[in-house]
C-alpha cells in the first residue's frame, strides 16, 4: 500500500480515492467501470452516446430514420437513455456490491439534462454520483439531488468553481461529494482552457488545486470533500507530496489514459495497440472540435488533415477595400470574393494540387479542398442529429430556434460520426482519438513490457504500491 493513501467514505462504503476517468462516446462502459467498482475504487460509465444491447447482447447501431435535425435529436435523446441505464446496471452487476459507479456527462452534449434525468430515474440505488465538465453545468446539483445523488462538477479553475458554487451549488450543498479539477493542458478530451490561459504555456497544477481549496473553504465546505486530481495523472510516487497535505485537503486521484489499456477496456484492440506505440508530443491540443473547447487527442492523419486544411485559408472581402484588390477566380462562383495578391497566388496553388473548392466559414475567409472532402463535410453537417448544445460544425442548437445563428463552420467535423466509429472499430488513423498528454508512458511503463495488458484489478493493484 502506498504511503499515505486511506480509503475514504463514498456512496455509503469505503473506497479507495481513486476514480476511474469516464470518458465517451464508449470508452468507457459497464466492463472497465464495474471492475473498477469491484477492485475497491469508483468506476465511471460515460453517458454521453452510451451503447444499448438487443436481446442477444449485441450493440444496437444508433442508426437515425427521420428527415429533420430535431427529430433525430429525439432519437439521440432516447438512445441516451437507453443505452445509459443499460450500462450502469450492467456495471452495477460486475461490481458485486464493491466500491461506487458514477456516471460522467458532457453539460454541452444535446439534451444533457433530458438524458440525465432519463438515466437517474430508471437506476435509482445504482449510481453514486454524477461527474460533470465541458461547460458551466448549473443545473447538476438540481438534478442529482433531485434524485439523492452526489454530484461531482468538473471544473479547471477556482473561478469556474466559485461562480457555480454561489449561483448554484450552495443550494445542495450536501450533495457535493468531490470537486474534479481537470488539468486543461494535460487531460484527454475537451477540457476547460480559458481565454486567459496559454494553451502553449501550461501551469504547474498545485498552486491551482490550492487556490480551489481557499476557495472552497471560503464557501463553508470541510476539508474531507475531496478534490480530484484529473490529468497527467499516472501513478502515485509522483504525487505523493499532495497525499495528506494540509494545505490541499483530502485528495483523490482520477485515472483516464491508463484505463485504456485494460482487458476490460472496451476500445478496439487496434486503438489499444496505437496507444503502445505513441511517443512523447504525439497528443495535440488543438481547437478543432465543433464544440468550441479545447481538446487533446493523437496527433493522426486524422488531425493532421484538419490542421492542414486550416493552413489553406484566406481572409476574404465582399468588396474591394484595402489589400483586397483581386478577385479570386478559382474555386468559387460568383465574383464577390476580394483578396490580397499574396492569397490569390496561394489559392491558384492550392487549385493546382487538387484542393478545387473553397468553403466559407463563419470568420469570413475561404478554406480549400478537395471536392471528396466537401462533398464529405457537406453530408455530415446534413446528416447532424444534434449531438451538441451546440455545434459549430452544423451550426445547430439543441433549443430555441434550433440554429447557433452562425455559419456553419468547414474546418471543424462530426464529432459523433467519428467517435462512433472509432469505438466500435473504425480506422484508428482517420478518426479522433483521444488521449491524455501522458499517453506516451504506456511505451516506457515497465509494467506493460512485452505488450503486456493488465486486468482492471491488476492495474488498480499496481496503482495501489504507488507505481
């Protein structure tokens, strides 16, 4: 047993302060999250387009039949659902009783609350708590109460923190079983970098995890509610300063990359044999998601092709005015499009390797590509189901006028398509795939030497010494 680490009291049993990282669409499931559970630590399902089974056990595809955005939204609703209470009853059998599940929910999915309170109703007794980020959720503490759950609000700064707590939080306050601080530079998925953070310079996570301690003590709440460490978080040893410390409070320790590598880890075994082989730098943090938030996933063809096709853009007048002096005459219809001489050269280059069409974004330039990939980009912001609050890819919204009012935006993609595909077995070098910063670990971890793969309970067990 590492020094220092003791369990703590959660859902009503001693666990370990160790949480599993649940992360979606389907990387994590009821098999990872309940032996998590049963190992003595919290498993997390992710409800964010949880898969649900037909009566043979196999994943029922989400497959969307009607014509308009809203009704397939109501579809992905009800997917959700389903597929979310099937999860946490299934991991709530694998846990055998041990440790806690929690569910972990994207606040900037669509129809965050619907599902929420969808998958709360029909689990009643199964789930611990409720970890939510990706956006300023309010509303978290209203609903998990309203169903005797915890709530566990994801957060990267004590100032998210504080505003969520005095506009909301201190009304159930009784709930609040932990608060997450995600580390925005070196988390997987989308993470909460704000306008006033470098995303090139990160910032050592202690004195900021110290800061949402004052701040919480300031709002009343004991020193024994724990704040999770999330992010770059690999083994113990390293934070063994932070285990007992006055000046932090009780600490826990949320693990997401590790568990990837697990025989019980749902991923596809070639996104589990792309993991052993990543060096360090090969996680990128870029702003390509339609969501907006920043994101870290493997630098893939993938990525680097939504890289490249931001580098072939040009700013664009509707008039002359400025350097804006010549008309582009390639890849566009109409004679209404102003550029500089410079970017008029470019964009005849870029015509001459192939990228023939040139699409509008919502900052008034062009980007170049192929027709395949408009004809791709055009159909997937057709197709969207409004699987976000709101999309900047499709420019939908998941209420009031059902439109973000913007252009919809050919730099960025469907998030949902790929993250579907690639959970289930897609290309693991043409779909986003995410993955902590510290990825590249799996590769010099002793533990994993010869392509070994643990079971969740011997990781947990090796988490455990510390190592």
């Amino acid at each position: 047993m590492f020094k220092g680490l003791k369990p703590i009291v959660y859902g009503g049993r001693e666990v370990w302060p160790l949480i599993e990282g649940g992360k979606g669409v389907s990387a994590t499931n009821h098999a990872s999250a309940g032996a998590w559970a049963a190992a003595g630590g919290i498993g997390t399902v992710s409800a964010v387009n949880a898969d649900s089974y037909d009566p043979t056990g196999k994943i029922i595809p989400q497959v969307y039949a009607s014509r308009t955005r809203r009704e397939r939204h109501d579809e992905l609703i009800q997917y959700g659902i389903d597929g979310g209470v099937a999860q946490v009853q299934r991991a709530w059998e694998l846990s055998g009783g041990a440790g806690a599940i929690n569910i972990n929910v994207l606040w900037e999915m669509g129809g965050a609350q619907q599902i929420l309170h969808g998958i709360l109703e029909r689990t009643k007794g199964m789930v611990s708590g409720v970890t939510c980020g990706a956006g300023m959720p309010y509303k978290l503490s209203e609903i998990a109460s309203s169903y005797g759950v915890s709530y566990l609000p994801i957060i990267s700064s004590a100032r998210a923190f504080r505003a969520l707590w005095k506009r909301a939080y201190s009304k159930a306050a009784e709930f609040l079983s932990a608060v997450v601080y995600e580390d925005p530079w070196l988390a997987g998925g989308h993470n909460g970098l704000s306008n006033a953070e470098d995303p090139l310079r990160p910032e050592d996570p202690y004195p900021r995890v110290k800061a949402l301690r004052e701040t919480m003590r300031e709002g009343g709440i004991p020193d024994e509610t724990p704040i999770v460490m999330a992010g770059g978080v690999w083994n113990l040893k390293e934070w063994e300063n932070w285990i007992d410390n006055p000046e932090l409070g009780q600490i826990a320790f949320q693990f997401g990359t590790r568990p990837l590598l697990t025989q019980e880890s749902p991923i596809p075994q070639g996104w589990k044999d792309r993991l052993m082989t990543l060096e360090e730098g090969d996680v990128l943090l870029h702003k390509f998601s339609p969501t907006g938030f920043y994101s870290s996933a493997v630098r893939n063809p993938f990525l680097r092709s939504l890289e490249a096709r931001s580098e072939r853009q040009i700013p664009y007048s509707g008039e002359q005015a400025g350097d804006h002096t010549h008309q582009l005459d390639i890849a566009v219809k109409g004679k209404n499009f102003w550029v500089t001489r410079g970017d008029l050269l470019r964009a005849r280059e870029w015509f001459g390797q192939g990228y023939t069409a040139a699409l509008k974004t919502p900052d008034n330039t062009l980007v170049f590509v192929t027709t395949a990939e408009r004809d791709v980009i055009r159909k997937d912001q057709t197709d969207c189901m409004g699987c976000l609050s709101h999309c900047g890819f499709s420019s939908w919204k998941d209420h009031d006028d059902y439109s973000t009012g913007y252009l919809a935006d050919p730099r960025s993609f469907c998030i949902q398509k790929t993250l579907q595909d690639i959970a289930h077995g897609g290309d693991t070098e043409q779909n986003l795939m995410f993955a902590g910063h510290a990825a590249f670990r799996f590769k010099k971890d002793p533990f994993y030497s010869n392509g070994f793969v643990p079971t969740v309970k011997q990781l947990v067990d090796r988490i455990l010494t510390g190592d």
